[in-house]
C-alpha cells in the first residue's frame, strides 16, 4: 500500500507514520509512506519518503491512500489580519495541490483522509455536539469550512473523502500539553478564566489508532461492492469525556504532582491573545458519535487515563 501524508512530519503526522509503518509490518503487508513537503533536506523517518510539491505535479507514482494533514497551528501566534490569511493558506494551498493531482491521476486513491478541527462547529458553550450539529459563525468555523469544503472535493473525481474534526490532542511533545509542562512544572499552572468552559480532547494514541480505524474502513469499502456515488464521511476525533478547564487543570497538576493555585481572568485573555482567546475560554463539548458507532473502542477515553500513560517530559 502506497500513503501519501501532507504534513506527515508534524506532531500528528509523524506518531501516525510511525504506527502505520509498525500496524502493518505486523500484519506482513507491505507498506510505502510518502510526505509531501516543501523542504525535503528536513530530517525524517528514515523509513519514509520525502517528496516536493513541485515533483508532486509532476509525478505519475499511484497512491492507494491521502491523508492531509497539512496546515499551521492555530494556537502558536496572535490572530492578526496576516495570520489569518497565514493559517487560511497553509490549509487551502496543500489541499488544492493534492486534488490536482488527484485529479490527473490515472489511477486514482481509494480514499483521501482530511485533517479539520472542531472549531468548525463554532462557539456554542456546553450544547453536546456531534456530527451533525450545525454551527456558529467565526473565524475558527470559517476557516475548517473552507478546508473541508476544498477537500470533499476529491468526490468529484471518484475518491471518497474522510473528514477529522479534531479537539485537543493530549500528549508531552507537543500540543497544548506540550506547552504547559513548563509553566505547570514551575508551580505556575492554573484555570483560565472562570474554568468551566468545556475542553474537547483526545490523547494522541488514540488519535492515531481511530485514523487507522477510519483509513481500514475506508479502503474496505473501496474493496466491497462498488460506490455508486463517493460520499464524504466526518468523524469527530475527541474523547467520549470531555472535562472543563477547571477539572483539566486540576488533573494536569495532579500528574505531575505541583499546585495549580493560578486564575488567568478572561479579560486578562482577551488583551494578550485577542480573537484568539476563543480558543481558550469558549468551551465545545464535542463528541464522537461517527467513531463510536462505527464501532471504535476508545484506549483512553478519561483524561485520568490519557495522562496516566504519558511520560512526564
């Protein structure tokens, strides 16, 4: 099996490639992964192959698989009007390379696997959410619906598509986790705001192992009876138990046995990340009802779990 991963060196991208490479070497079936980059000197799995956007035009190698993952954190900087347009390009312009070459291809995937997020169902509080919730109206939804609107696309040429609406991912490397060891560790971790925002999150082993769920399924339909017409299929990638900031924090302290006696104010918030505060203190309880009934068992359903199988980095 041919995979070709936009974004595959990132914090998802490589633990998914590293799971790929050891799920089907146990199953003995052969298995060639592809990341598609614009700098291919970066270090990578020595395992994997790098490939440029410019070769990609180019190029008549057939992939049985796209997974795209591409697109800049939207947490890392302030949302000025440039980061926006930052953010919003990074998502569109590898997403609109990948259906070119879809569309050339002579052989085409037998799926292609979308990254999104659950900003796409907007600020709504506590109101569970599930896939087929509506939204809200913001920049966050705005900016999951253009990628996703892009990318179902492939339909059009014959490829089922899989959209990941991803929450919080849980795990030391990297992430939101990632970024508050340091300030935890140093006794300095507290709620946001009030704290009983809701966080939607999932641990990154699971993250990993649901997308594998999802890619199995979706390559056994394309095996079974013929797809009249290619569907676009959205999954939420959260856990069954999202939890509040409050009880969050106090769980993150517990782990790694410091006080979390800080409150960041949410209009303290507001000055020091804007718009982008949203993300901090405007709760989505989001749940994975397309995952569940699909039939995928969560490892780490609890964050008590999640983190109780991390390293402490």
């Amino acid at each position: 099996m041919k995979v070709l991963i936009s974004g595959g060196s990132g914090f998802l991208g490589t633990a998914l490639s590293k799971q790929l490479l050891a799920h089907y070497q146990t199953k003995n079936s052969p298995i060639d992964i592809t990341w598609l980059t614009r700098d291919t000197q970066q270090a990578h799995l020595h395992e994997v192959t790098l490939m440029s956007y410019d070769a990609l035009k180019d190029t008549d190698t057939a992939f049985d698989v796209v997974i795209n993952l591409a697109g800049a954190g939207i947490a890392d900087k302030r949302w000025s009007d440039e980061r926006k347009q930052q953010l919003m390009d990074s998502r569109i312009k590898p997403t609109q390379a990948l259906l070119n070459f879809i569309e050339r291809s002579e052989h085409k995937p037998k799926c292609v696997i979308s990254g999104s997020a659950i900003g796409w169902y907007g600020t709504q509080g506590d109101r569970p959410l599930t896939e087929d919730s509506g939204f809200e109206d913001d920049f966050a939804h705005r900016l999951c619906a253009a990628w996703e609107q892009l990318a179902a696309k492939a339909t059009e040429f014959g490829v089922p598509v899989a959209l990941i609406r991803t929450g919080v991912v849980i795990h030391p490397s990297g992430g939101m986790l990632g970024k508050l060891l340091t300030p935890f560790k140093m006794g300095l971790g507290g709620q946001l705001g009030d704290g009983t925002q809701i966080m939607s999150w999932i641990s990154r082993d699971d993250w990993v192992s649901a997308l594998i769920f999802v890619l199995e399924q979706q390559l056994a339909k394309a095996t079974s009876a013929a797809i009249d017409t290619p569907k676009v299929t959205i999954y939420n990638f959260t856990a069954p138990n999202p939890v509040s900031n409050a009880v969050f924090t106090k769980a993150v302290g517990h782990w790694l046995h410091r006080p979390t006696l800080f409150t960041l104010p949410r209009p303290l918030l507001k000055v020091m990340f804007g718009e982008m505060a949203t993300l901090l203190v405007d709760g989505q309880k989001v749940l994975p009802k397309a995952l569940e009934d699909s039939g995928y068992t969560f490892v780490q359903p609890t964050l008590a779990e999640a983190l109780r199988q991390q390293k402490k980095r």
